[in-house]
C-alpha cells in the first residue's frame, strides 16, 4: 500500500531519513516528540513536499505521478487543515459531491447527526471536538483505500476521542482492505487501534515493532541501585535513575521475570516506551 525507501528530505536544522513500509489492510501508527518528523513523513506520502532522494510508492505508484483519479483513493485529515471556517456542512457536501464521485452523501449526513454535528452552523462555532470529528468524517467520505490521519484526537477530551476512534474502527469494518496512517502522541489510542508502530525521533525511525509484540515483549524492571550494578543489562534499552532505585524497559520481560524473580517485573505500555527510550539517561 505504502512503501518509503532511503527517504531523505533537510530542512534547517533537521534531516528526515527513513525507510517504512505499510501493507493493505493494515493501520499504522507514528509516534514521537513534536518535531520528529511525523508530519514531514505523511507530507512526503502526499507528494506535498519533494524528497531530496529516496523512493516513495504509494497504491503502486510515485505521489509526484498520481491522477486527479488516483487521489481521490486517499482521504486525509491534517491536523491544521480543513475547509473555510464559515462553510456549513451543508456548504461541504455540496463540494465534496462535486470532489468525488463516490461520496456517499446519504451515509455523510447520517454519521454527521450521529455525532451531532449541526449542519448550517459555520465552522468557526464548532467545538475543537466537532471540528475533529468533521475533519475525519471527511477524509472518510469517498471510500478511500489509504486514510492519512495526523494527531486526529489531539486537544479532545476522553469522550471525544472515543468517538473518532469508533469512527475509524467502524470505517475499517466496512472494507478489510483499507489501510490507516495515524500520527498520534496519545499512546492509549494507538493500543487499541494499530496494527504496528513505528518511533520516530529527530527524522529517523528508532523502533518499529508489532502492538501486540512491543507491549507483550517490553517490561519495566524495577531494581535498586545495588541490584541494578549486578543485572545483566543484554536486554535493557532504556533507563531513568533517581536517588534510589533505577527504572529500566527491557526488550524481553519474560527473560527477567525467569532470572531475577525477587526483582520487580511489570507489563510496559506505549507511554512507558515513549519516556524510557527517548528520555530516559544516556
């Protein structure tokens, strides 16, 4: 569906350098700091930004190459962009049945009242909740094959996000085939929604691991100080001391828990990876 090969693109003061791959029927998370190059990478996928080298395929085909046909097999919600703030609903429908033929306007309007979007209010009175949700109904409107989503539940409270989560949920049940990008620094959305996850930090990708491996695999190993000199460290990646004890992730819980049962050994989840590998001690 997506492959990145040897993608090179600098910027001042930052270089992007990743090779990634996205199957059909397979959603795909990013994470990373701000700044790691998530956004960079979805604008290279959308051919809005030129690489200086590298290989991009996309649906069998370079972005720079692609149809008025072609795009319309990719929906997409960036974070900062959406249509004028003084549109309606009702002024977006008639655009987007003009955009793609395959806009399904019955099914828009039924899933714009399901979330109680209001259809001749203007944007720009919409709630930062409402605007996430049109923003994802949107790019879901035309049945694309590839979905873009970049940080679609950032700034929503828990109720809202569940909401665009069961949307894209509910998106991915109609068509197995489909395949989602999201971007997304909220690590509880992408538990239980990715297939896999790829860390990215300043421009290249530091970790890339199955969900179901990484939080099944990855522990944290608990231990004093005393106790942390004498651990054998062949698995540890990541580790954040205090005063007293050392917090380490180790890449194989279960060769710990086996070794050093006196010691502490917990189940990591993505928030844990996050902190220990990109800030933990050097």
């Amino acid at each position: 569906m997506v492959r990145l090969t040897d993608l090179r693109k600098e910027y001042k003061g930052f270089k992007l350098d990743i090779t990634m791959e996205i199957p059909e029927g397979r959603v795909t998370g990013l994470i990373g700091r701000n700044g790691a190059g998530k956004t960079t990478t979805l604008k290279a996928i959308l051919g809005l930004i030129r690489p200086a080298s590298g290989e991009i395929e996309v649906l069998g085909k370079k972005p720079m190459e692609f149809s008025a046909e072609d795009k319309k097999q990719i929906g997409v919600a960036l974070s900062s962009s959406c249509f004028s703030k003084v549109f309606t609903i009702s002024d977006i429908i008639q655009i987007l049945k003009g955009f793609y033929d395959d806009f399904n306007e019955d099914d828009f309007r039924k899933k714009c009242k399901d979330q109680e979007l209001p259809f001749d209010k203007q944007i720009k009175d919409f709630s930062t909740g409402m605007v996430a949700k049109l923003r994802v109904l949107i790019a879901m409107s035309h049945s694309a094959k590839l979905l873009i989503l970049d940080e679609p539940t950032a700034g929503l409270d828990v109720i809202a996000r569940n909401d665009v989560l069961d949307l894209i949920r509910a998106y991915l049940e109609e068509d197995p085939n489909r395949s989602v990008i999201i971007s997304s620094h909220i690590s509880t959305d992408l538990e239980g929604l990715c297939d896999d996850i790829y860390m990215i930090n300043d421009g290249r990708i530091i970790l890339h691991e199955d969900t179901d491996a990484l939080l099944g695999k990855y522990g944290i190993v608990k231990v004093s100080k005393e106790e942390y000199e004498t651990l054998d460290k062949k698995y540890i990646v990541g580790t954040r001391k205090d005063n007293f004890s050392v917090t380490c992730l180790t890449s194989e819980k279960q060769f710990y828990a086996e070794n050093y049962p006196k010691i502490v050994v917990e189940n990591a989840h993505i928030d844990d990876i996050i902190v220990l590998i990109l800030g933990g001690d050097k």
